[in-house]
C-alpha cells in the first residue's frame, strides 16, 4: 500500500468516478483502474460496488477511506513539521555547556540567537567540561562548549573548534594578605591556602596545567576546599584568607568595586619580574559523525561571530 494510491482511492471515493478522480489527480483513467485493482487484489476485499455506470464505496472501502484520511493528515503534519524545521520556523537547540561559558559567556549568544529565531526553544545544560564532552558524545547535545580539554578516549568522536579565550586570574579576598600586593612570585604560590574546583573541571585542568608549566606539583599546594561551583569559591574568597585561580569574566565586577584583588604571578628565576599568565581556549564540541541540524549550524555562525 503506497501514499499514491491512497490518494487515489479516497479521490475515487470522493467523487465516485474513475474518470473525475483522475481529471482532479491529473493522472490517466486507466492507471487510477489499476492502483485500484492492485488494492483490492492484495487485500482481497472489494473496495467499490459497481453498479451500472456508477460505484458505491463498500463496508471495506468506508473503513480503508476513514483510515486513508488520518494517514494522509499524518503525512501532510510531518511534511509541514519538516518544512517548518528546515525553514527555521519550530525546533529545538540542545546545547551544553561548563558552568563558565554558560554562565557568563553564552547567554548573550542565546539571546541574539532567540531574537532572530523567536519560534526556537533552546536547551542548555550546565556542567563540568568532562560531563559536557561526554554529553555530546553520547548525542545528548547538538552541540558542547568547554573551556578545559577533550578527554583523551573521546578525541577521535569529538571534533572540537576555538570560538574565544578567555584569561584565569588568581583572587583573593580583602582579608588575604596578599590584597595590597600587586604580585607574588611563583614560590610564594605555596605559601597560601587554596580553593580549588573538583576534578572534572575545565577551569581546575587549566589550572593545573599552568602549575606544572610554572614547576610546581599542583599537589604541593595547601588545599584546603575543593567545590563544584565558581560562584561557591569567589563567595568563599571574599570572605576567608584564601586564594583561588578563577575566570577574569566571574570575577570582572568584584575587581572593579575592590571587593577582590587580581595578584599577578612572576617567575623571578626565568626572567626579572616575567608576568605569567593563564590564558585558555572556549571550545565549541560537535560530534565527528553525526548529522548537524540547521539549527546547529545557524547557532554556530552567532557563536563565531
């Protein structure tokens, strides 16, 4: 049984005529007697009483007509659905991102995306960059955005791209001992007690990346909290002797009111006073084999712009 020849059965039905039915298909007489034939032979039920000149639909022919229609109304919604997506007129955008993009970076992107396209929803999911690759791995997210690195097992699955950078700042508090310096030198890093984010983080890779460049063992420092948000340790900051290595754009309004201080890192033995400085790639994740909707594709071009 085609969608052809359930057009044609019901424009038979609706006009009981061969001929007429075929005048409005625009199709020969002889092949609406054929898709007709073919359905009553593979069936084995008469679909149309012919009576004389005339037909009358039959008790198989009224079932099949009022069947016929609710699959030809399906197929008229899914066609629309379809054309709508396509043009951008429904639809949903599946994101996920690290708490820092999404939190600071990507809600403008979002906005300027919803403004253009009002009739799309978007979903987006907040978590550690760890999380966030294994999400778009797995299919979960059209597309992921990370500001640490593609675990190792997934870099053949994950294909990813820079759209921006972003710089760490090490903060402290006005309680902090360092808040009237300008500076401290890549030793006195392990004079102090830190706040760190848990181990999944792209921020706490970046981090420890830095350390090991610099020639310090991240473990050799004096942790004494580990937490899963960055909103969590600027609070624990501003309130306690410790420091922390966080994102310039969490932080852009507490150094502005003095709330938080911004210490810059020296290496004294590889250079007199050389700043170091932390600056790491914003990542946009798209899976290497699976089909990219329009819509990912639009929302890339606002990501990159």
């Amino acid at each position: 049984m085609t969608l052809d020849q359930l057009r044609i059965f019901l424009a038979v039905a609706e006009h009981l005529h061969f001929t007429r039915a075929a005048e409005v298909l625009y199709i020969t007489q002889p092949a609406v007697s054929a898709a007709i034939q073919s359905l009553e032979s593979e069936y084995g039920a008469k679909l149309f009483h012919r009576i004389g000149r005339r037909i009358e639909v039959t008790e198989a022919g009224l079932l099949l007509q009022v069947e016929a229609q609710k699959i030809l109304d399906q197929v008229a919604l899914t066609e629309r659905g379809l054309r709508e997506l396509n043009n951008m007129q429904r639809g949903e955008l599946k994101l996920g991102s690290s708490l820092t993009i999404g939190n600071y970076w990507l809600p403008y992107k979002i906005s300027e995306f919803q403004r253009q396209y009002p009739q799309i929803s978007v979903n987006c999911t907040l978590a550690n960059t760890e999380e966030i690759c294994e999400g778009t791995a797995a299919g979960l997210f059209d597309l992921g955005l990370i500001e640490g690195e593609v675990q190792q097992s997934l870099q053949d699955i994950l294909e990813p791209e820079v759209i921006d950078r972003d710089r760490m700042r090490i903060i402290v508090g006005k309680s902090h001992p360092w808040f009237q310096r300008i500076e401290v030198s890549v030793d006195e890093l392990k004079e102090t007690t830190w706040v760190m984010r848990e181990s999944g983080s792209g921020s706490q890779q970046v981090f420890e990346r830095a350390l090991h460049s610099w020639g310090i063992d991240p473990r050799a420092l004096n942790t004494v909290l580990i937490l899963a948000s960055g909103e969590m340790i600027k609070a624990i900051v501003e309130s306690s002797e410790v420091a922390a290595a966080i994102s310039e754009l969490m932080v852009a309004k507490e150094m502005r009111l003095s709330i938080l201080r911004s210490i810059q890192v020296v290496d004294n033995q590889k250079g007199a006073g050389k700043p170091l400085e932390i600056v790491r790639p914003f990542l946009k994740l798209k899976h290497k084999q699976r089909f990219q909707t329009r819509l990912s594709k639009t929302f890339e071009q606002i990501l990159n712009a």
